[in-house]
C-alpha cells in the first residue's frame, strides 16, 4: 500500500511570477474560499427571502475586520514563537507569509457583519444560520494556504498519505493536517446543509452547530501539530480554547434549542381611538385678543 499511495509532495514555492505580477499562493486560497463563502451564503440567503446585496456588504467588512481580528489573534499568542513577525519592519502586518488565528477572524468578522445586518433591518440571527456552512467552507478552503507555505503540519509519520516538507525521504514526512482539516470541513458543510433542511433550527442554533463541527475536531488536531506555540498545562494555547470554545457552542445549541423556554407573544395592545373632533372655525389672525 505504501508504494501505491506513496507521500504527498509540497510545492516547490508557495510565490509565483506573472510578468510584473507577484502571485502570493496563500491569499490566493483566502481569496478563493471568501469567494466560496459568498457564493453559498448568497444562495441560501436569496433562499430565505433576502437579497445579494446584503450579502456583498457583509462580505466586505466581515472579510475586513475578520483579516485584523485574525492578525492580532496570531500576533498576541505567537509573538514569541513566529520569526516572521520581526523579520522585517512590515512584519506584523505581513499576512501574506501567513499568520492568521480563526480565533481572532470569527468573533471580528461576525461582529461587523452583525452591525451591517442589524442597519439593514434584516435578522442578525437569521443571518448567522445563512452564512455558517459557508464560513466552514471558507476555512476548508484556506487550510491549502497552509499547504503552499509548508507550515502547520503534524507530527512524524510513516502513514501511506504523509506530507513531504523540506525534503524528501522517510525522515520528512508529517501528517497533513491542513488536507486533515480541509476533509472534515467539507464533511461538516454537508452535515450542516442536511440538518438545516431535515430539522427546524431555531436561530442562531445551526451557526453554533458550525462552531461545535469545526473545534471538535481542531481539539484534536491541535494535539497532531509541532508548529512552535505557548503551552499550558502540556497542551498548547489554541487546544484549550478550541475545546473551552466547543463547550460553549455545545451548551448553548443545547440549552437554545431544547431547554429556553419562548415568551409568550406579548398582547396586541392598541392604542383606544382618539374622538374625532367637530368642526373648528378659522379665526383671522389679526382678530385673537391678546390677555394681558
């Protein structure tokens, strides 16, 4: 089995040349999966009665402060352990040599995009269900970025499906966890489309299925990567909070879905008709005494 399927090759570069054009492989993945996001988003949102510009508006903020929130998450935990940050005076603002924390891109762009939805007068939590599955393809899609640059993969392994880094040989192969992540992401976006046609969900309920699908198996695959990054507790920072993160998705989609009681619909209550009024004469202006 192991001549058959061999190893997985990494790119040679993860930077090509167009004539005067620098192609940077890594944003160009983000590109791509933002692109995917919108597309499913938008269908699913014209789906539920809205329209495409909404969703272009969303788009260009949540992609906006979810590339900041992103970019301070990564700088804040890994400020020590990414050379890249001070090889250059740009970089803590080079994203293009990666770098970017979902924990920091999520919360950031969630939060401008439910501003934008909230002025428009459309539901937030609607909102939220449209675009989670095309949020989960987003991720799959960027975890290539990831590919490109030759950075957070595994631990050693002599599996048939190995990922070649720096090198080839038994001795530089690694699990591919980017093609582990990018594999679950898609099976999730499909389990969230099923559950979001077959079940009633209440809002936001299938967004926080999307953050459960999405941890539960970054918990684990935070124990397969040897990337530099803080510990605590013997294990490193982004496996506590994917795990403390899928509590709390868990324990919120169960409690809204199952245990909050609804308020009862408040009573229509009106206003009492105002009498209608007889008619009033007009009087001159120039006629109305004046009391002292």
């Amino acid at each position: 089995m192991r001549g058959v399927l061999a190893s997985i090759p990494s790119p040679p570069t993860g930077v090509y040349h167009v004539g005067p054009l620098t192609i940077h492989m890594y944003g160009l993945m983000l590109l791509l999966g933002i692109a995917a996001c919108i597309w499913l988003t938008g269908r699913r949102w014209v789906k539920l009665g809205g329209d495409w510009d909404l969703v272009y508006r969303v788009a260009i903020w949540g992609v906006i402060f979810g590339i900041v929130g992103a970019r301070i998450y990564h700088l804040i935990t890994s400020w020590n352990e990414d050379a890249a940050i001070h090889a250059h005076w740009y970089g803590p603002f080079a994203v293009w040599s990666g770098g970017l924390g979902i924990w920091g891109a999520i919360p950031f762009g969630a939060a401008a995009g439910a501003v934008v939805v909230r002025r428009s007068g459309n539901s937030v939590t609607l909102f939220m269900d449209a675009v989670a599955p095309g949020l989960l393809l987003a991720q799959g899609i960027g975890r290539w970025g990831n590919y490109w640059n030759q950075e957070l993969y595994g631990k050693h392994t002599t599996l048939p499906w190995a990922l070649e880094i720096h090198g080839k040989g038994a001795l530089n192969e690694y699990h591919p966890t980017f093609l582990y992540e990018f594999t679950w992401d898609l099976l999730a976006v499909l389990a969230l489309l099923w559950i979001g046609r077959r079940w009633r969900i209440k809002p936001p309920g299938l967004f926080a299925l999307y953050v459960a699908f999405y941890t539960a198996f970054r918990t684990y695959e935070e124990t397969l990567r040897i990337d530099p990054s803080n510990h605590f507790l013997g294990q490193r920072i982004n496996f506590w909070v994917s795990l403390v993160t899928f509590v709390l998705s868990v324990s919120f989609f169960v409690w809204w879905q199952f245990l909050r009681k609804e308020h009862a619909e408040k009573p229509d209550v009106r206003r009492a008709r105002p009498v209608p009024k007889g008619p009033t004469m007009a009087v001159p202006r120039g006629r109305v005494r004046q009391r002292g």
